[in-house]
C-alpha cells in the first residue's frame, strides 16, 4: 500500500459508455497527476492539479475529463472513448513547495487498468 | 526539462552488482535526479534522489560526478525481484521549490537471472 489507493483496479467499457476513475491520496500530498501508460510506450503526463487547480493539461483529446475536489480526490471521467484508449492509468501526488527531507518524488498508485472494447 | 539517456536493457545474476547509467547533459543548476522502480502493471516506485556526489539508502546507491552531466545508480546483490523497469528523471527538487512535472522515458529493462 503505497498511500495512493486507485478504484477499480480494472475496467472493461464500451465506446459509448461513460465511467470515472477514482483516486485517492492519504499522504497530506498538495499535488496530484495522471498518467498514462499505453503497452511499450512510456509514461504520458496527462494532467496535473496543484492546491486542486489544473496546472497543466497535455494536449489530452475532450474524452478525458479530470476532476480534482479537494486535495485527496481525483478523478477521471471518460466519454466515447477509443480502442486506443485502453491502457494502464497511473495516478499520483506530491508535496510541493516545501523544504523536507522525508518527502521525495512522487507516491503513485497501482493503476486502473482499462480495456475499451 | 533536461532529457535524460540510458540503456534499453541489462541482464544481470542473482548475487551480482547492478550499476545502470543514466546521462543528462542538459541538466540545470536547480535539476535533481531522481531514480525510480515500475513493476509490469504496477506504479513506479520511488528509489532514490540526488543532488551531487553520492547518496546512499536501504536500497540503493547513487552516484554523481561534478559536472552532474550523468549518474549511476547502483543495485548491490541483485535477486530476482530485482528485475523491472528503472527510470531515470531529472527535474526540479522539492527543496524548498517546486517539484516540477517529472517526465519519463523509456527506462531501462532489468532481467536478474538465477
């Protein structure tokens, strides 16, 4: 258990459907991201939220939509996605701004891994 | 971002010393390199961080020369469980700033045989 606990582990959809990932972090962490990492390809930066604002979007299609309630929560929300949609969807967060030494790089959690059929 | 070069693969043996090298000549002065571990299916996992010269933990060892153009991380006594993909990323650190978007590459492929 790395703090950083992602529901569900793994999702099966069709392109019409609507899901939502979930995240969630126990680590007082004041930063979050999403990832993406699609089969031999490195991981893809997404999006990132920082004090529950969106910070960066990386040129991610409208059927991704990201949700951050407060700085524990986020959330992924998917929309007429594609084939190629199907990945492992990484999520994690981070303390930023602040001087310590037990607070390094990122937490993530175990992924979702989903399957667009 | 400063980006970063390693080696697609390694094979190693059980028992043996691992040493992978990671190069960034374009790393900034605030850049911190950073290693970490991704099991298949699983989140990558925090090994190690540094500045300069070299960093030790439970787990690994870290080494940067001077001009921190490049770094080796060390493995020493490598098992099985030991293999996996290890990244090197190098970014701004969270002393004191922010941590900035870490960006992966491809990582290295470790496979420890028996």
């Amino acid at each position: 258990e790395t703090g950083v606990t992602q529901t569900p582990r793994h999702l099966v959809m069709g392109m019409t459907n609507k899901k939502s990932l979930k995240c969630e972090q126990h680590l007082g962490h004041n930063a979050m991201y999403w990832y993406k990492q699609s089969a031999k390809k490195p991981l893809e930066l997404m999006f990132v939220y920082s004090l529950e604002e969106r910070v960066e979007n990386n040129s991610v299609p409208s059927r991704f939509s990201p949700e951050c309630p407060n700085s524990s929560h986020l959330f992924l929300h998917l929309h007429t996605l594609q084939p190629e949609d199907s990945a492992l969807y990484l999520c994690a967060s981070s303390q930023e701004g602040q001087h310590s030494s037990t607070n390094y790089g990122y937490t993530f959690g175990s992924g979702t891994r989903l399957t667009v059929v | 971002l400063a980006k970063t070069t390693q080696p697609i693969s390694m094979d190693s043996y059980e028992g043996q010393e691992v040493n992978i090298t990671c190069s960034h000549n374009n790393i900034a002065t605030n850049d911190y390199i950073t290693w970490y571990q991704q099991f298949p299916s699983q989140g990558p996992r925090f090994i190690i961080q540094g500045y300069k010269t070299k960093v030790t933990n439970e787990v690994a060892s870290l080494f940067i020369p001077a001009d921190r153009k490049s770094s080796t991380l060390s493995l020493p006594r490598v098992s099985l469980s030991d293999t996996a993909v290890y990244y090197c990323l190098v970014g701004r650190g969270n002393y004191g700033g922010s941590q900035g978007n870490l960006i992966f590459g491809k990582g290295t492929k470790l496979s420890v045989k028996p």
